[in-house]
C-alpha cells in the first residue's frame, strides 16, 4: 500500500505568511511616512515616499507576491476540483503582478502601474470567486460563505469608495479571505 501526503497544508502556510510580510511591510511604511493617511492617499503612495517607507512596500509587495505565487500554485496542484485549480492559476498570476507593483511605481513615466496594480486586484478577486464557487462544490459551505460575502463587500465599495479608501479596505478584505482559505486548506487536508 502507497501512502500519499497532502502537501496543501505546507501550501497553505505561504498564503499565512503572505498575509504578515504585507500587514508588517505596510505597518512599517505607514508608520515611517507620517505624512501618508490611512484612506486618504493611495496605498502604492507609500511605494514612492519620501522616506524609507518606499524600501518597505516595494520589498513587501515583492516578497508578499512572491508567497502568493506559491500559494496559487500550491492551491492549483493539490486542488480536487476545477473551482480551486482556476483559483490557484489565478492566485498565482496575481501574486506575480503584486510582485510587479513593488517593481514598477507610481511615479514610472507611463500609467503601468495602475494597469498592473487594477490587474493584480482583477486577478485576485478572479481567484476569490473560482475558489469561493470550488469550496461550494467541495460542500465546504462556510468558507463559501466567507468568499462570497467579502466578494459582494468588494464590489459594493467600488461605488461608494474613492480609490484610496477602496484600495485600503480591499486589501484588508483580501487578507481576511487569505487567511480564512488558507485555513480551509489546512483544516480540510485530502477531503477537497
């Protein structure tokens, strides 16, 4: 008898760590550049500061994208079903156009920035929703319920929000619903 391991718990720990390097690296550079305001002035603002802050995003959408990339290739190969494969392919492009906005900035000459950080964005809430209908196809019911009440959150705040605020509070959505699929990962183990 051959005994298979389930490494999507081993995945699911890069979504986890994902979650703190971003938290840390956007704590860090907010409390550097006291001039920027939560809500007020654009997330990617601090990727141009003044300050040392710049070090602190960049580096942190770099290295948080990174782990993405893993947990969305991760998320893909040990998926049982085709909500959570096309989640993960997702997951991992997002994590490589987050990785991206570290790289390319706001004060680049052109508007790639925004077209890669509206991708990134596009592509993680793509990644929520195949991944929120794939845990309802696994009858993991909860965590479903969890993708689609931050989606339906999400796409409420584009019409009441300006970009900054909308910005800011998605991406805290966002971490929420990484750390509630990551645990899903680790709590579900081969059932799904």
């Amino acid at each position: 008898m051959k005994v298979q391991k389930d490494h999507s718990v081993a995945f699911a720990w890069f979504g986890i760590i994902g979650v703190a390097a971003f938290l840390i690296a956007w704590l860090c550079a907010a409390s550097i550049d006291t001039a920027w305001e939560f809500g007020v002035n654009n997330l990617s603002e601090l990727g141009i500061s003044d300050t040392d802050a710049k070090f602190y995003f960049n580096y942190g959408c770099m290295i948080t994208g990174a782990l993405v990339v893993i947990f969305g290739f991760g998320h893909a190969v040990t998926a049982k079903n085709a909500g959570h494969t096309a989640g993960g392919a997702f997951l991992a492009i997002g994590g490589v156009l987050l990785a991206l906005v570290g790289l390319i900035t706001m004060d680049s000459e052109s508007d790639l920035h925004n077209y890669v950080a509206i991708s990134a964005a596009l592509f993680i809430f793509f990644a929520l929703i195949a991944i929120t209908a794939g845990n309802w196809a696994a009858d993991r019911k909860i965590f479903a319920g969890i993708g689609i009440v931050i989606a339906f959150m999400l796409a409420a705040m584009v019409f009441v929000y300006d970009v900054a605020e909308f910005s800011a509070y998605g991406i805290i959505l966002g971490m929420i619903w990484f750390l509630a699929e990551s645990v899903r990962m680790i709590t579900s183990g081969k059932n799904d």
